[in-house]
C-alpha cells in the first residue's frame, strides 16, 4: 500500500492471519488493521501473532463480528474503514458484502461458493465503491494467469480461439500415504465441497456444468505424476467470459495418485443423499491428517492453431513451498492464497473501481506482477 487504509479482515483463521501479516510486513504506508472474528479471543489471538510476527510498528485491533448483530463497536470500525477482506466461510460472504455496502466499503472475498457468489454480483452491481470475488489461489490467482495466456497467445499468433485452456492447482502435502494419499493443508469442509458440487467449464466453445470428479487425467510435471479432476469453483468467471473464444475450458485439481480413488469409495459407500456433504467430511476428517509441512502446485496451458495451422502449446508450472513472512513461517496454502486478497485490495483501494470485478476483468500483467504476488508466485514476463 502506498498510502495509509484502515482495513478490515473478517475472520481469524489462517488465511486471515496471513493476510494481515503480508499487509503490516509489505505495505509500502503500514495499514491499520482490524480483525473481526464471532470468536473475540480468536481474534484476540490473531492480533497478537500479527503485531509479534511484523518488524514494523502495526497498529491491530480485534473485535467482535458475531454471525448476525450488528454492534456498535462495529459501526464505529466500518465507518473508519476504507475496505473488508472477506476471510469467513463462504455462507457468510453476501452478508458480509451487504455491510460493505452498507458502509460504503471495497470489498474482497475468497469464495469458490457459485451460489453466493451470484448473490454478491446481484446485491454489489450498483455499488459506489469496488468488489473484487473469488481472489485467492483457485479461484483467483490462477484464472488471471490462465487469462493471461489466452490473451498472450491471441496476439501472438494472430487468432481469436484456441483448443484448450487448463487450469489447475493443488494443495499438497510433500509425502503421502495409503490408503487415502492425502493430507489437509486447508478447510475439509472446502475439500469435501468441490468433490461434490458441479464444475462449470467450457465444452465444445459453450459453458457447460459437469459433475465433478468426472474426468480425470495425469499429469507429469517436474518428473512427478499427477492426477487431476473437474472440481467446482475454480474456474471463476472464465467460463461466461471466453464461451465462444475456446473450445474446451476447465479447472481441475491436483492430486497424488490414488486418493480420488479412495474418495469415489467412500462416496459408493455412502450413496446420494441429502447428507453426503456431511457425511463425506465426517470420514475424511476421521481418516485423514492434517499436515503442516505443505507445498502448493500450480499449472495453467493454452493449446491452439496458430494463423498457419500449427498446433502450438504454452504452459506455466509453479510449485510454491512455505516462506517467512516478518518473523513468522506461513505455510504456502497461507501465502498463496492470502497474496492475491492483498494484492486485490491494493487495486481497488488505490483505484477508482465501482461495482462487481470479476477474474477475467482484471488487468493482468499489472496484477500478476504486483508487489504482493511477486514474493510469492514469482515474476511474469
């Protein structure tokens, strides 16, 4: 931040942690943060890392966000605020976008939720300050990337569609072991989500819903084999925005080979029904540990004609491992995710957007070399 914001980060778990240390670590001007949690010791907790973790002087003030009132210590805090940073679960995110609304607040969210999404876009499409969706690794970060190297191989190769666009990502652990060959770096109820809502992609030039865990392939890249399958959420707006420009779009996430074999068993066993969310993450948080030590993999390709019918390819491949932010170590699925937050809200507060911002509408060479996401994901030329 080249100027001084006071900015809001609702939540106090782990993304949010990592955003308010990127921000208080990073900015240019230090920001006055303030973390609203429904648990105040939480939050509590989550202030006093983030003032430990910095080496510069950060003011960071906790307070109560409960699920539903609306308090008076928090009209004091949103009337003083300039953007909120959206790190609750998803089902919160529309009323959170309503208060920013309210308060005339930017806004930035994480949610891969379609439904609350479409929510937001309806309630924030007249509204007088910015909001930036879906901005941290999947969706996010790896749909400006994709978009990027749709735009790039256009004008390159002087065509308006191309074959394919791939996105994927997965958060990893280093090892894996049998019988599920997984581990949790993130929220299992976000794991068990996107195993089972539909994925929106791109199929034969229209946007298309597939089930998910429907199609899955290999993958090798650095000599490691991959498997990779639809999954719900990641793909963004893509899908509205580049119908008619390419023939096949979809996100799939990676895995190390075996566990969506383990998954399809257990959603044998359990049949459809109503509770097979539920159910689903019962038995994965049962079976499966969680797992500090975690690397992010990251992979996006465009394949097309170019203007003399050669079949051409471009790829980017990324692999992102836990780095030291301040005084603190952030684990990747941390950094890369809180990164592209920060870095949306240093474009909406350090530019006049109004209204509803989506993935495909943001300019992506400045984004993707911003001075947030650079530490992280590396420079792109």
């Amino acid at each position: 931040m080249k100027s001084h914001f006071n900015i809001i980060i609702a939540g106090a778990g782990g993304i949010a942690e990592a955003a308010g240390l990127i921000l208080a670590e990073w900015s240019e001007v230090t920001p006055s943060l303030f973390i609203g949690n429904r648990t105040l010791a939480k939050a509590q907790s989550v202030a006093q890392w983030i003032e430990e973790g910095t080496t510069k002087h950060c003011s960071v003030e906790p307070f109560l966000l409960p699920e539903q009132e609306l308090t008076e210590e928090m009209k004091i805090i949103f009337d003083e605020a300039d953007i909120i940073l959206d790190c609750l679960p998803g089902s919160q995110a529309p009323r959170i976008a309503k208060l920013a609304q309210e308060f005339h607040l930017h806004y930035a969210n994480l949610t891969e939720c379609v439904a609350e999404t479409d929510e937001i876009i309806a309630l924030a499409k007249d509204a007088t300050t910015g909001f930036i969706l879906q901005t941290g690794i999947a969706p996010g970060y790896i749909d400006v990337l994709a978009n990027a190297l749709f735009q790039q191989f256009c004008i390159d190769f002087k065509v308006n569609t191309v074959d394919k666009l791939e996105l994927k990502v997965g958060a990893l652990t280093k090892n894996a072991v049998a019988p599920h060959y997984y581990g949790f770096t993130w929220s299992p109820i976000g794991v068990a989500t996107e195993y089972l809502k539909k994925a929106i992609t791109i199929r034969d030039f229209n946007k298309t819903e597939l089930p998910a865990l429907s199609e899955r392939t290999s993958i090798v890249i650095d000599g490691i084999t991959y498997e990779a399958d639809l999954t719900s959420g990641g793909a963004a707006d893509l899908p509205d925005a580049l119908a008619g420009k390419v023939r096949n779009l979809d996100y799939k996430t990676f895995r190390f080979p075996g566990h969506y074999d383990w998954i399809q068993q257990q959603l044998m066993t359990i049949g459809n029904s109503e509770n097979t969310l539920k159910e689903l993450q019962q038995i994965m948080e049962k079976e499966i540990p969680l797992i500090e030590n975690d690397q992010i993999i990251l992979y996006a390709a465009v394949e097309g004609k170019d203007q003399e019918g050669i079949l051409r390819r471009r790829e980017i491949s990324k692999c992102i491992l836990p780095q030291k932010v301040g005084n603190h170590q952030l684990r990747a699925i941390q950094a890369t995710t809180a990164t592209p937050l920060v870095q949306s809200a240093q474009l909406l507060l350090e530019n006049n957007f109004k209204g509803v911002i989506l993935q495909s509408q943001i300019e992506t060479e400045s984004f993707l070399n911003g001075n947030f996401i650079v530490p992280v994901y590396g420079k792109i030329k």
